[in-house]
C-alpha cells in the first residue's frame, strides 16, 4: 500500500468526494484509508508493519486512543472493508460521517 505523503493528492479528501461522486466507492474509500495510515504513521502516532491487515491497523490505532483519532479510523476500517471485502456500499450515516468528521491531513507532515 502506498502511503507515502507525496503520493497522495494534495487535497486528499477532496479527491477521494469525486471519486464517491462519480460512483467509484471503492477507489474513493481507499483513498481515504491510505491517507488516515498515512497522517498516522507520518505523524508518529501509529507504527504500522507492511504486513499489517485492515484489523491489525485497527488494533495498533485503538490501542492510542483519540490521540489518533480511533474512533473515526474505525468507522474508516469498517466502511472499506464493507465495500472492498462484502462489495457493500456503506450507509449513506456512515459515509456522511467519513465526510464530515475527516481529522487526518496527511500532507502536513510530509
């Protein structure tokens, strides 16, 4: 997974909204998740192995608490899972929190 800072979008959350809008949930999902890793691992918050899956991530990131904001990161894991693994689009709640609650910019800290 590429998570390097300089290649993601320079207004990620902007991008990953177009993606959404023109009905590509999975690329735009993904996108959001790749930036959420990397603000977290950039940030020093989270450090997070290559061999890592979407639960393990999750446990690494819970496991600091808000200071890496875990409560939105899962709600982030559940919603890409649900759509890259069960082929489900999340419910438009979910996605309008994903939306409106996005604490990371990974680009920052670049």
């Amino acid at each position: 997974m590429n998570i390097e800072p300089k290649n993601l979008p320079p207004n990620l959350l902007e991008s990953a909204r177009i993606l959404w809008d023109g009905g590509q949930y999975q690329e735009a999902l993904g996108l959001l998740y790749r930036g959420a890793i990397s603000s977290l691992v950039t940030g020093q918050l989270v450090e997070i192995e290559e061999c890592d899956t979407e639960m393990d991530c999750l446990r690494r990131v819970t496991s600091k608490g808000e200071a890496a904001n875990a409560a939105y990161f899962k709600i982030l894991t559940g919603a890409w899972m649900t759509q890259a693994y069960a082929r489900r689009r999340p419910d438009d709640e979910t996605v309008n929190q994903l939306w409106s609650h996005w604490p990371y910019d990974a680009r920052r800290r670049s």
